[in-house]
C-alpha cells in the first residue's frame, strides 16, 4: 500500500526509482524481484540499482499472523533490515526505515520521538528490532520514520482501516469497530510526501510521520463513512475485548507529531483532511474531478 504511492510520487518528481518486490509486482518503477530475508539477493539488487536513497516499506504487518509466527516477523521485519543496512552502509545509500506506532505500549499515548518503545505484540517487537538495525547504516545515514494505522487506495486484495468501511458501508453491510483503541490515522499520500522529504533533506533519527489527530477507531470509520456519504450507521461501535485477536494490542499508540511538523514542508494531515483527500482521490480515480 505505501510502497505503490511512494514510487508513484517520487516518479513524479523526476526520481529514478526501482520498485522491489517479492509476489505482487508494481504498477511503476523498475520492477526488481527481491526477497530481502536473503542477503546476498538484497547485495545484489543495492549493487546493481546503486541507489542514492533506500526506502523500506516492505514488512510483514500482518499482526496476529506475526503472533503465530513470531520467527517469521523477525525475519522479514527484522534480519531484512539489518541486511539493507549493512548495503546501504557499503553503498552510501541513506536508508529509511518505515516503522509502527507499535513500538509503543499504548500505556500513554501521544508518544514523542524520546518516549521509550515498549511492545506489547510480536508485529511490535519484530519492528523495534528492525528500527535498531536501520541503524547499522552508520551515523548520519538513516532515518526511523514511524506511522499509525496507515489508509489509503492500495492494492484491491489488501484492505485497510478505511478501504474496509468503503466497501462495507458501500454494500450496506454492518461493521463492528473498537471504540476503546486509540492511534494516528496516516493517509498513505501524505506519508509518502512526508518520507520523501525526509529521503531528500537527509532527515535524520526518529521521525513521528503519522496523521496529526488522536482518535479511536470507532470515529475514524464513522468520519470515513460520513465523508464518503456512506450510512454510518451501519458502523457499531464494539470494546476490544470482544474481538478475538491472537495479539494484543495497545490501548493508546496516538502519535505526537510535533517534531515533523516543524521540520517538513508536507504537514501531517489531520484526520479531517486525511479523509477528504481520501474521498477526493477515490473520485480522481474513477474520472469524475480532474
Ligand atoms: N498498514 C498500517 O496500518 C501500518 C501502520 C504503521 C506502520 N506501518 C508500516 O508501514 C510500512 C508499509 O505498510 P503497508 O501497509 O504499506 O504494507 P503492505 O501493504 O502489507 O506491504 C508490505 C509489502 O512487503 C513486502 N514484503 C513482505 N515480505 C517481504 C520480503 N521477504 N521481501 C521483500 N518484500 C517483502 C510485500 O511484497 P509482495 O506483495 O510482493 O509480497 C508487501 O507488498 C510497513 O513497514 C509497516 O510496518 C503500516
């Protein structure tokens, strides 16, 4: 999902840009087939494309699927980076590094970049351990750029948090959403403007790229709906402990945007103005506003 927006928009500024891939290949870009749990592929791809930037979106976000399989999580989430660190490192390549809200405990919220992470799931732990091998692109050269429950229109196979309430709402079928679970929605436009700045004034450290608004995600499907003028009705708001998830996940990982906003051009956007882009994209798309 954010992979596709970042190579669509970096094309777009007049960027050379190779789009890995390990089963889905991308619409734009020079597409490369990469599984980047192997070093010696991911050696190989960094010498040949010899890029400036290295921007990893890739992951395995699956949550619950991390629970189960928390060897794999480390793997792709983890070990994938270290390997991209150490070309990017031999190369001169500044790396970015795509993170999680998920770093963090929910205990708080509004975390800043010096709050300490503290994982309560697999998908969370894989990821912190990810951030502390993006640093093995040595000094001055990475940046840990973290999101919050990222949406937009991406692949149609891989629904997200505002993708779903389109298609359910849009069929006028019943949602149940958690009213008690709070985080940042990101809209993946504004974050891939976000990252590529970032990758083009060397932005360095850890970065808080998320929306700018707390909201739990029973309002952001109803302000979803009711900005598509979708019945958002239809949505019933739910506690988590009535979902059966295998990972636990936390209370509150809203993020505390300040930091970026004052470095960035691009602003993170407010939930309001996420899903009003969100909505204006989808009629972009089907042709109906240019
Ligand atoms: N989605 C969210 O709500 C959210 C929230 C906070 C942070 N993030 C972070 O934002 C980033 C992008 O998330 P997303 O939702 O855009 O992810 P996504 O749609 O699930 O895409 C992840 C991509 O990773 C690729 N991948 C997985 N294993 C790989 C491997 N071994 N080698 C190479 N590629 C591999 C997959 O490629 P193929 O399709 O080709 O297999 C897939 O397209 C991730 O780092 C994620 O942790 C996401």
């Amino acid at each position: 999902m954010l992979g596709n927006k970042i190579v669509e928009q970096a094309i777009a500024k007049g960027h050379e840009v190779y789009s890995t891939y390990r089963h889905n290949p991308p619409r734009l870009g020079v597409p490369l087939v990469l599984d980047q749990t192997i070093q010696a592929e991911v050696e190989k791809v960094v010498s040949l494309a010899s890029p400036d930037a290295i921007v990893n979106s890739a992951a395995l976000t699956d949550v619950d699927l991390c629970e189960e399989l928390p060897e794999m999580a480390r793997f792709v989430n983890s070990i994938s980076v270290s390997h991209l660190a150490s070309s990017a490192s031999a190369h001169k390549a500044f790396l970015v590094q795509v993170s999680t809200d998920y770093v963090f405990s929910g205990e708080k919220g509004m975390y800043s970049e010096t709050d300490p992470p503290s994982p309560v799931n697999e998908y969370g732990r894989s990821k912190l351990e990810g951030e502390e091998m993006a640093r093995l692109a040595g000094e001055g050269n990475w940046c840990v750029a973290r999101a919050s429950v990222v949406y937009g229109w991406g692949r149609p196979q891989r629904g997200n948090a505002a993708t779903y309430v389109y298609d359910k709402l849009s069929k006028g079928e019943q949602i149940r959403m958690v009213q008690d679970q709070y985080c940042s929605p990101t809209y993946n436009d504004n974050l891939a403007r976000m990252i590529l700045e970032i990758v083009e004034k060397r932005v360095l450290g850890v970065m808080h790229t998320s929306g700018a608004t707390r909201i739990n995600r029973y309002d952001f499907a109803v302000l979803i709906g009711k900005t598509l003028g979708l019945d958002a009705g239809l949505i019933v708001p739910v506690d988590s402990a009535s979902i059966p998830w295998k990972a636990k996940r936390p209370r509150d990982s809203s993020l505390n945007v300040q930091k970026c906003a004052g470095v960035l051009d691009e602003k993170p956007m407010s939930a309001a103005e996420g899903a009003e882009s969100f909505w204006k994209e989808a009629k972009v798309r089907a042709g109906q506003v240019a």
